[in-house]
C-alpha cells in the first residue's frame, strides 16, 4: 500500500497521525509526505530557524523511513495558504498525486482553527475524485491537537 499524508506544516504528520504512520510502515506500506507550507527569512524567519527547521523535518522523514524522493516540500508560506489562490495549491497537490499515486490518504481534519489546516483539507479533497486519481481507494482525516480542538463551531468537532 501507498500512503500519503498532507501536512500544513511539518510537525502536524506526527501530531496528527504519527502512530498510523509508524504503523502502516510496519506493515509494509510505502509512505510519503507533502508538506505545503515553508517558512523563509521573507516571513521573518533567521537563517538559524530555518536550518534546525530543515534538520527536524530530515530527521523526521529517516524516522519514518520515507524515502527522499517521496518527500514533497511545496513551499508555501505558513500561515498564509489565505492569500494563495486555490488553484495554484490544486494544481502543486495534483502534481504530487500524481507522481506518487497515493492508495491511501491521510488529511487534517476540516473543522481545525488553523487557516492553514482547512485550507489543506479543502484542497486536498479537490483532488480525490475517483476519475482524476483512481489509485485513492481511503481518506481518513487526523486531528492535530491545539488545532482541532479549538474550532467554536460544534458540527466542526473531530
């Protein structure tokens, strides 16, 4: 099996669904990992921030067993997927669907706070229509904790 998480940003992989990851790895699945935002020095981020951010998210991937190749990093800046129009984040997350050909798909939930969150989620649900990517067979959505659990809207609960 092929597994795919989508991560806003990188850490929500391993809050979120870090154990199904550890565990479908387990069973033999091929994993990968789209993280859709980045932070930059443009956002007001130091070299040094950068360069430990860049380290965590290596040390991740080998932690999974992910291979390099199955880790897409699609730049975006965090905390403002907002100001990004939809059909450039469609078309990045088509792209790696496609390349990857994913069985098995692992979102965040669409009731999180996180602009961020929803944003991946409502894109990612763009693409998972049977006739665009026929490998998608499940879509689970995970919770990330202290985003979540936030939302004030009852019906968005997890």
């Amino acid at each position: 099996m092929k597994t795919l998480v989508v991560a806003p940003h990188p850490d929500d992989e391993l809050l979120g669904c870090g154990g199904t990851l550890l565990r479908r790895k387990s069973e033999g699945a091929t994993l990968g990992w789209v993280i859709m935002t980045k932070i930059s020095k443009e956002i007001g981020w130091s070299t040094e921030r950068i360069r430990e951010r860049e380290n965590e998210i290596e040390q991740v991937r080998k932690g999974l067993g992910i291979q390099p190749e199955h880790l897409f990093q699609l730049g975006f800046p965090t905390a403002l997927l907002d100001t990004i129009p939809k059909g450039n984040l469609i078309n990045k997350i088509s792209d790696v669907f496609h390349d990857f050909q994913p069985q098995e798909l692992l979102v965040p939930h669409h009731g999180d706070i996180h602009s961020d969150h929803r944003i991946t989620f409502d894109v990612a649900a763009s693409c998972i229509k049977w006739f665009r990517y026929p490998s998608i067979k499940r879509v689970l959505a995970y919770e990330t904790l202290s985003e979540t659990e936030f939302s004030p809207y009852p019906s968005n609960t997890f």
